[in-house]
C-alpha cells in the first residue's frame, strides 16, 4: 500500500511541475525548462515514454543531459531509488 501510495504522490508532483514548466515557458516570471526536466525524471521513474523523451532531450541538447544527469541524481537521492 505504501508503494502505490509513494508512486501515485510521485506520480502527481511529476504532472504539477510539466503544468509548471509549461506555464514557465508562456510566462517570462518562470524558468519553465528546469520545471519541465525536473518533472520528466520524476515521471520517468514509472513512464517509459517520459523516459525516452529526456533520452531524446539529452541526444539532441548535450548542455541539457548535463541538467537531465543532475536532476536525476536530486531525484534518485531524495525519492530512494
């Protein structure tokens, strides 16, 4: 119980900071890219689709792996996995 509970809240903050990030990338007030990473490693955690998107991201826009590698070690450090 304690895991679906744990997958569900990742699950949820994942989704708030893509609405974040996109609202961050329309609005000049929010650093939306950071938002929009951040959120794609904590989906990408039970997604595979998010987790071939950073895939992509970071074959594309090498400055943007080096944010991806970051943030998933903050992510994989505070989620425990």
């Amino acid at each position: 119980m304690a895991k679906h509970i744990k997958r569900i809240s990742i699950q949820t903050v994942g989704f708030s900071m893509l609405l974040l990030g996109v609202a961050g990338v329309l609005l000049p007030l929010l650093n939306g890219i950071v938002f929009l990473i951040f959120g794609l490693v904590l989906l990408s955690l039970y997604s595979p689709l998010a987790k071939r998107i950073l895939r992509y991201l970071g074959s594309k826009h090498p400055k943007a792996e080096l944010l991806v590698v970051k943030v998933e070690g903050w992510v994989f450090k505070f989620v425990g996995e």
